[in-house]
C-alpha cells in the first residue's frame, strides 16, 4: 500500500472517528497538503488542528466536510503562526455576543441562532429568569454535600432539591408536616412578589409558593428580589405556606470547573475563528513573556478645565511605557451641561481629546487601544434610555473625527466584554448597583430601602456581600427591574458572568473603590479580599469626584493596582513629575518592549 493510500484512508478515519464525513475533492486535497509532512507528528497535529476548526464551525452542510470549509480550515490554521493586533486585544460589544441556553434533556448549552430585538415581547422577560435558574440549577448538580448518600457517594446540593410543584402535589402534603423536624426540605428558587401585601413567594418553572421568612437564619450575601436563593425549611400543608428556617445564596464554582461544562464555545465573542484563537498556544506564550498593563479610568469630564488637565497629565506619563489599552468610561460631561447641547458638546470635546493624543502622544496611538463606554449621565441618545442596560455606543457621527485621529480606538456599548490573548475581561459602567443591592435586600423594609446601609455594616463587609450575590447569581444585576432597567432580549446574556471571566470591572462612582484577588493567588495581599471563584472583581472609583483614581491590571501577575494623581494645585512640571513616579511604581512590574 503506498504512503499515498495511507494518508487518504488515515485522514479519512480520522473525520469519521470525530463524526464527519469528509468529500473526495477536500480528502485529495487535504492529502495534498499534508504529503510532503514528512513526520507522522507533525501530520497529526495539523490534522487536530484541522478537525477541531471544524468542530466548532457553524455551516449547513450537517456533518459534510466540503471543499470549500476544509480550505477555510487550512488558512485559519496558517494564519495561527502568526499573532495580530485583533488576536491579542479583542472587544465585543452587547449585541454582537452570542447567545446560549442549557437544555436540561441533553445538559448541554446550546446556541440560539435567531435574530434578536433590543425591544422584546412578554416571553423574553420570562425567559431571562428562566435562563438564570436553569444555568444555577445546573451548576448545584456539581457540589458536593458533606452528608453521604446510598452506597456511601457523596450527595450534591442537586440531588436534595426539590422543585415547587411537588410540595403542591396532595403526597408532599402529606408527608411534610411542620411539626415534625425531619422533615426539612431544599427548595431552589426565585425571590418574587406576587401579591401587595409584602408577602415574598419562592418560584420556579414549575410554580410559586408563598414563603414565611419571620424566624429565618440568613447567610451571608444579600436576598433581594428577582435573586436566584436556596431556602430550606418546612411545609404546611394545611395553611399553604413554606417556613423558611434557613436561606443561602447558591454556592459558586470555579471558573475552569464552569468552563469544562460550559464546552467549547466561547461566549466572548460571536465569530468562531477568534474563539478558536483564544486557545492557540502562541497566545498563552504572548501573554506570559510580555507584562502589559491595561488601565481603567472613569468618570472624564472633559469639559472641566482642572480634571482635563489631570488626565492630559495621566496621558502624558503612560506615553512612554504604553499599555496595552486604556479604557475610558463615561461620563465625559459634568451634569453643567443641558440636555440640547450635549451631543454637540461631547462631539467638540471629543474632538479636542483626539487632537491632544495625537499631537502629544505618539507612542499611545501607536500602539495602545483606546476604549470607550458612555456613563449613566451620558445623554446623547436622550433622556429616556440614559438609565437602561446595555447601553448603546456613542453614535459615529460624534466620533468620526476622533476615530480619524485616533485609529486605534473602540467605541463599544455599555457593558461589554474585552478578550486579552486568553484573559476574559467583563466591563460595566453603572452608578450605585452596590447600594441598591444592599438596600433592596428582602430583610430591609420598604420604609429602610431610602437609608444608608453604612450604619450596621462597614464597607468591607457591604463589598463582601455584593461580590457574593454577583459570583452566586452569575449575573452582574440581582435588583429587581423597577431598580435597574434592562432590555429583556439582551439581559440574559450581555449581563450574564456564566462561566466566570478572569476580571470584572463595575465603575460604580457611587461604591468605594475596592479590588479583589483570586483565593489560590499566592502573591496577593494581606490587605485584598479574595474571590471564591478565582475571579478578580474591582471598582477604579471616579476619575473626577475621587481625587482622580484609576486602576491599572498588570495582566502577566493578574493584579490590580489602584493609584490617584496628586491632587494639588496645578504645576505642570511638579505635577508631571509626581505622575510618572506614580506610573513608574505601576510599570516597575514589567519590562518595557
């Protein structure tokens, strides 16, 4: 048998054994290619290469490997040796996320294909909560109990939950009775009101049942609303009501646990040659030889004279080490600003920023990527959508000259999410979620809401609490909607932290500035809380109201500086100089290139 033969019959083995059928004209010329491969190795990596592209690419021909995708593979495959500006700092705005859905039957997430509306129907409001249980449910079936179960295996917080409708159901009536102690059960749940009154109901896909709460055992977190909770206690029967003696916010997971589960797709971005190239290993190889930065910076009001001066400052100082990317987050004007001027005003500003990096820093525009999301006090589409998530970007008419002076920039919505080489960095810009999560919590009343939470809490203890209920709902809103609008469509999965990316950035100017590393993070802080799920969760503060802070995230050591300008009265050379040391004392971490 010739060599020839081999490699066909070898190939075509292969495709079958991964489940596709590959044609005659893209076998022979697939054996083309790889002949003069003289190492059987290299032949099978090529071919894995080759087989996983086509694992992931989405095409109508079934499992039909044709000429035209196996050519497509090839060229992605060569273009994998060699790293592009796009492989390494990618963006991705809300809308262009892809969109998936765990199907219990198969315990798969599957993609949704169909087209989407930012303005949706009464089942896409349904349907983002459902979207939230189901992806929690799934994860419970993971954790294990301490308690063991029959043939002495470890029982999971899945196996003990019970859904809504079996209480209902005239057997569990009987067999759970409150007088009895054993007979505490789990229920996983959504926090509702159903009724005035201010009677909470628990609710799944299979019913609601009205809670009692007045002699609960609360852990750790916060139980607002719409919040996806376990509560365990007793039934019953004869008044209806669920007796909650103790509830919890689910546990989290980790995130390469969840990315296990999750599969191959990626949810960062919606086109399946980037998701492929976040995994190709020159990228890993980028991103641990080279010690960017990447700085976050919020609050610009480019329209004040002392904070405009500042910043030009901070621009000034990071020309020479050049990150990575800056991220600017609105809002760029003060509230001085009425509401029919603002578009002009903000182009003319915008216009003037451009102007100064180009002229001042070349070095930035070379090569740093400049993003920028609009605040919650941006007006330029209106009053009406100003406080709905996500919002959209700044329109192209305002930015065309600021894009033609600054080439490398990214005007994206808010939020949105950043893919830096492997690293999966999840950006928000919202005022006063941290607040209105801890004042909407069930256990406050409604006349308690309007009162600072700071009296029997202190801030850390408030940060601790918020960033729990983030990592158990795996969603960056758990307020109800009244609080924190959103577009249905697209709340399930642009505000969604499932599985859980490297780093979040919620820009609160509202939240005290905070940083957080992961729990196995052997070079952090003494001073720094840590995250359950390995996840780094921070806040720059306010670049204006906050005595100019910013943060910067060394991406080699995976950490967060946080660091402020001095905030004396303006001396460009004293100022300047106090700048860099600041700057120098970040960049001191990495090796300029």
């Amino acid at each position: 048998m010739s060599e020839t033969t081999k490699l066909r019959k070898f190939i075509v083995s292969t495709f079958s054994l991964n489940g596709f059928t590959i044609q005659e004209r893209a076998c022979a010329y697939l054996v083309q290619q790889l002949e003069p491969l003289e190492s059987r190795e290299d032949r099978d990596k090529w071919l894995d290469k080759i087989v996983d592209y086509v694992r992931v690419s989405s095409t109508n021909d079934g499992n039909i490997v044709t000429y035209e995708l196996l050519s497509k593979a090839l060229k992605f495959c060569c273009n994998l040796q060699i790293l592009n500006d796009e492989d390494i700092l990618h963006v991705t705005p809300a809308y262009k996320l892809p969109r998936y859905r765990y199907c219990p039957t198969t315990k798969k997430f599957q993609r949704i294909k169909s087209e989407i509306s930012m303005f949706g129907d009464a089942q896409s409001k349904i349907a983002q909560y459902v979207d939230r249980y189901t992806v929690i449910r799934q994860r419970m079936a993971r954790i294990k109990t301490t308690s063991d179960g029959t043939l002495n295996q470890p029982l999971t917080i899945g196996d003990k939950i019970r859904d809504v409708d079996y209480l209902l159901s005239s057997g569990a009536c009987r067999k759970f009775d409150h007088s009895s102690k054993s007979n505490s059960i789990l229920l996983l749940g959504v926090l509702v009101q159903l009724k005035e009154g201010g009677r909470h109901y628990l609710e799944d896909p299979t019913g609601a049942i009205p809670l009692d709460i007045t002699a609960t055992d609360f852990q750790k977190g916060y139980f607002t609303e719409n919040c996806c909770v376990l509560a365990e206690g007793r039934y019953c029967s004869d008044r209806r009501v669920f007796f909650v003696t103790n509830m919890a916010l689910p546990p989290c997971e980790r995130t390469e646990i969840s990315k296990i589960y999750f599969g191959e797709s990626s949810n960062f971005s919606d086109s399946n040659d980037l998701n492929l190239k976040s995994c190709n290993p020159k990228l890993l190889e980028y991103e641990k030889s080279k010690n960017r930065m990447i700085v976050f910076v919020s609050d610009v009001f480019l329209d004040d004279p002392k904070v405009l001066r500042k910043f030009h400052t901070l621009l000034n100082s990071f020309n020479d080490l050049a990150p990575v990317a800056i991220v600017m987050m609105g809002d760029y004007l003060s509230c001085r600003i009425p509401s029919h001027a603002y578009a002009q005003e903000l182009k003319t500003h915008l216009n003037q920023l451009g102007h100064f990096l180009h002229d001042n820093t070349p070095v930035l525009c070379k090569h740093t990527m400049f993003v920028l999301l609009s605040g919650p006090g941006d007006r330029y589409s209106g009053a009406a959508g100003a406080s709905i998530l996500p919002r959209p970007l700044i329109p192209e008419f305002l930015t065309e000259e600021f894009r033609r002076l600054v080439p490398r920039c990214v005007f994206t919505t808010n939020p949105c999410r950043m893919q830096y080489c492997t690293q999966q960095i999840h950006i928000i810009r919202a005022d006063g979620l941290m607040k209105k999560t801890a004042n909407y919590d069930i256990r406050h009343g409604s006349m308690d809401r309007n009162k600072s939470t700071s009296a029997t809490e202190s801030d850390d203890d408030i940060i601790k609490n918020y960033i729990k209920t983030l990592e158990s709902q795996s969603h960056l809103i758990t307020v109800p909607l009244d609080v924190c609008p959103t577009y249905w469509p697209l709340a399930s999965h642009s505000l969604s932290l499932y599985p859980m990316p490297d780093v979040v950035c919620i820009a609160d100017s509202n939240a005290p500035e905070y940083s957080t590393v992961g729990s196995n993070d052997s070079n952090s802080s003494s001073s720094k809380m840590s995250s359950s799920s390995g996840c780094i969760f921070f806040n720059p503060s306010s670049f204006s109201k906050n005595k100019y802070t910013f943060s910067v995230y060394i991406t080699a050591q995976r950490q967060i500086e946080d660091s402020n300008l001095p905030d004396d009265e303006y001396d460009a050379d004293s100022t300047l100089m106090d700048s860099e040391d600041t700057v120098a004392t970040v960049g001191n971490r990495r090796k300029v290139n």
